[in-house]
C-alpha cells in the first residue's frame, strides 16, 4: 500500500485582484482651475478610496481518527484529502490526532463525550453501542440528507447513522468478511478452495504437516472473533435472524442453532486451524504473519484488500493474495452465498463544534463523487459505500476480483452484526465469553445462555 498514488483533483478556486489607481489633475499658471479639472476634483474627492476584500477567516479543525498509520492505506488517503484540502482552502487548518486499536480509540471518544469536548471531527460507528450514547447527549451535529444525495451512496448505507430520521455521520466503507488465501501455497500443496467444514479441516492438517500456520488470526481482539461467530450462526442456522431476534428479544440466544455454531468454533480451534498462541496474537501480527507468508489464510474484512500492495510484504506473496468465503458448518443450513456484510466506519461532526459548518463542509467535499470513493477503489484499500462502477480500470488486482465477485455473488447479507447491538457493558461480557469459548473455557451450552442473559440486559440498558 505504500505505492498508493492518489491523484487528488481538487477544488480550483480564481481569485481576481482588481487594482485602481487614481490619477491627479494639476492647477493652471494662474492658479485657477479650469471648471474641467474642478469637475475632476470634485469627482476623485467623492469617490470611495480603494479597499482590499476581506480576509477568508482563519479556522483550526481538530480531525481525530482510528487510523494511525498514515503511511498506508486507509490513513494515507486520510491524510492525502487533508493536505489537498488544505492547499485548496489555505484558511482552513486541519489538524489530525490518531488513536488505535479501535477499543482504546472508542474509549477516548467516552471520555471526550463526558466533558462535552469532542474533536470537529471524529471517526465513528453506525453502530447502537457507539453512536447512541453520543445521540443521547446531544454531541453529534446532524447531517442534511439531502446534501449527500448526488454522492452516489448505497441507500441502506445510511441507516447505522441515522436515529429518529435524522442523520449524524457519514459511512466511509462497505465492510464484510472473508478468509484471505495464498494462491501460491494453495497450488504448491495441492490445495482447493474449501466450500465446506470437512474440506476446510482436510486444508488444515495437510498445512499443518507442511508446518504451515493454516489460519492467521487477530485472537487478542474479540471483535475479530464476533465477527467469526456471527458467519458461523448463521451458517449453522441458515438466516442471520437468529442473532436478530435475540438482540430484539423476539427470540434468543438460546436457540439450538448459537450452540452448534459454538461447537463449531471448538472445532476449529481444536483442530489447530490457528497455529499456537492466537488468542495472545493481535492484529498486527497476524496481518504481518500472512504478508510474509508464514500462514496460508487469513481471516479479516475486506479493507485488508490493500496487502496486495503493501510493499512491506514479499511480491511473492502479494501477487498471490486471493480471497473466498467462511465454508459451511457441519450440519448446518447456511451457504457460502450469505455474507457477514456491514457498512462499517465513517466520519461524524460535534455538535459543539465552534466550526460545524466548515467540518461539515469538508466532510461533504470528502466523499464527492470523485473523492474518498475513487480513491479508496483505484489504490486497491478497500469497498467504498458508495457507487464505485465508474472507477473501475481493468486494472484491478486479483483480490480485488475475488472480492468483488463474493461481494457481488451473495444472496444475502448481515446488516449490522451482533456485537455492535449490545450495550457497553454486555458488550464486554459478549467479548469475554468468545474468548472463553474459543480458550476452550466455557462449554458452547453455558456459551449461549451467557450471551443470551447480555443480550436481554442490552435491550433493557438501551430502552
């Protein structure tokens, strides 16, 4: 991703500088004036004098994002819109503070919410457990629909930012998940695309007796694993209404479809589809364990589409990345067509903000036709959520193929996941019991009451 080449176009801006220069008249010998040169006295007495146009007014914009690396990827466009919206709007300062993982990201977002203080513009989550505490504090600015409405978003993009119909962010990406593989060590080894659990677990232990880590992936994390569970739900149940109805409470976790899916995950682990130690490797590591090639597969969303390019890594490796969806449970009633499919994070203003409009401004300028959405598809980084058919080169990497071809070939998708259902607090009991179950420390029965019981205190939390 370092050879990510955004070529901004810009805003042009024609300042024109008009100069008037007065010329004086002189007097006769006599020193009399003559009635045409008093005409022309009087006339340069009486005009205005000259004056420059006001100033465009200095502003400072504080931009906090979850994206801190702004060498790559998604924090270098970041930061490439930054700097050309400066150039272009040279009263306009925009000064970046960048915090991840995302946990101790949403953490200073509370805090900064408690004292009322949040930054212009922050990184957000069209999520119940980020957005509704800032909505109900009143921090967030609203957003005027109809100002994105020529921006070519995808309708349903919308929604995880809106609350009692009003909008308050903007959706950056089309997010979902998938295991990335290594073509490469799929062909040298013989290997296939598995479609199904048995032809998964084949995959592993002909990997694993090659001493190839099978899967790399973020166990320290829990949201990595949330995500793992909810394609796992659901293909074990075949609708991804399970999860739903519990988080709304019209029915629950304690459905026989949450245990098969957890016996699964056992299933998984238990058969060394992560190498050793996963639940201690975050995501850097793993990331870095599959570019690098010491793992075969990695499990991750499609934003990772980048490591195609990412020239830390070997061309070995990155002229090999494919991706393809979660196999099936044994058993179960789901299919490879349904996909674990979300619009993830975005971009929300303060309502406190003492500059809202210019924020909002450049966020509306951020995501113009030719702006976040080109840019992100054209340098390989990730889906955008907007309409993106137009910048397609012919050019794309194969990743980007096999991504757009799952994406494009699901009969249907998640909506929001589970995990960004629950309250702050059960969230964390929802987290802790994944680990629980993937650690092999919790049966998959005690597993789905568990999380049922948090599920229920989410609802009640959140009315």
């Amino acid at each position: 991703m370092r050879t990510l080449r955004f070529k901004q176009a810009g805003l042009t801006f024609a300042v024109l500088t008009t100069a008037l220069g007065l010329t004086g008249c002189g007097s006769s010998d006599s020193g009399t004036s003559s009635p045409a040169a008093t005409q022309s006295a009087a006339a340069t007495q009486s005009a205005p004098a000259a004056t420059e146009a006001p100033k465009a007014e200095k502003i400072t914009l504080s931009f906090f994002t979850n994206n801190s690396d702004r060498s790559v990827g998604q924090g270098k466009l970041e930061q490439e819109l930054i700097e050309a919206y400066m150039k272009n709007n040279p009263n306009i300062t925009i000064k970046v503070e960048t915090l991840s993982p995302d946990p101790q990201y949403q953490d200073k977002i509370k805090v900064y919410n408690a004292s009322n203080q949040l930054p212009d513009i922050i990184s957000a989550w069209g999520n119940t457990n980020f957005l509704k505490p800032l909505v109900n504090n009143n921090a967030l600015a609203e957003i005027n629909k109809d100002d994105l409405k020529d921006m070519g978003f995808i309708p349903s993009s919308l929604d995880g930012f809106s609350s009692d119909g009003k909008l308050y962010g903007i959706p950056r990406n089309s997010d979902f998940w998938v295991l990335y593989y290594n073509k490469k060590v799929f062909s040298d080894n013989g290997l296939q695309i598995p479609k199904t659990e048995a032809e998964l677990f084949s995959v592993i232990d002909k990997l694993k007796a090659k001493k190839i880590v099978p899967i790399a992936m973020d166990g320290r994390e829990a949201w990595t694993s949330g995500l793992w569970f909810d394609t796992l739900l659901q293909r074990a149940s075949g609708t991804w209404d399970t999860s739903k109805k519990a988080m709304e409470r019209t029915g629950s976790y304690k459905d026989p479809a949450t245990v098969e899916a957890a016996k699964a995950m056992q299933r998984w682990v238990k058969a060394g589809a992560f190498g050793d130690g996963f639940l201690n490797q975050d995501y850097g590591a793993a990331r870095n364990m599959f570019g690098q090639g010491k793992a075969a597969m990695f499990m991750m969303g499609e934003w990772e589409m980048g490591m195609a390019s990412d020239t830390n890594f070997p061309e070995e490796v990155r002229n090999n990345i494919g991706a393809f969806p979660i196999p099936g449970v044994e058993g179960g009633k789901g299919s490879t067509e349904d996909l674990t499919a979300w619009f993830g994070g975005g971009y929300a203003v303060s309502n406190n903000s003492k500059h809202k409009k210019e924020a909002i401004e450049f966020l509306k300028w951020m995501f113009r036709p030719d702006g976040w959405a080109k840019g992100v598809w054209q340098n390989g980084i990730t889906f955008p959520a907007q309409k993106y058919d137009q910048y397609l080169t012919g050019k794309e990497t194969e990743v980007q193929k096999d991504l757009t071809k799952i994406f494009n070939n699901s009969k249907s998708y998640s909506g929001t996941v589970a995990q960004d259902k629950f309250s702050s607090d059960t969230q964390k009991t929802y987290y802790d019991s994944i680990q629980k179950l993937e650690g092999v420390k919790m049966t998959p029965e005690d597993f789905a009451s568990t999380i049922d019981e948090a599920a229920d205190k989410s609802v009640k939390a959140t009315k």
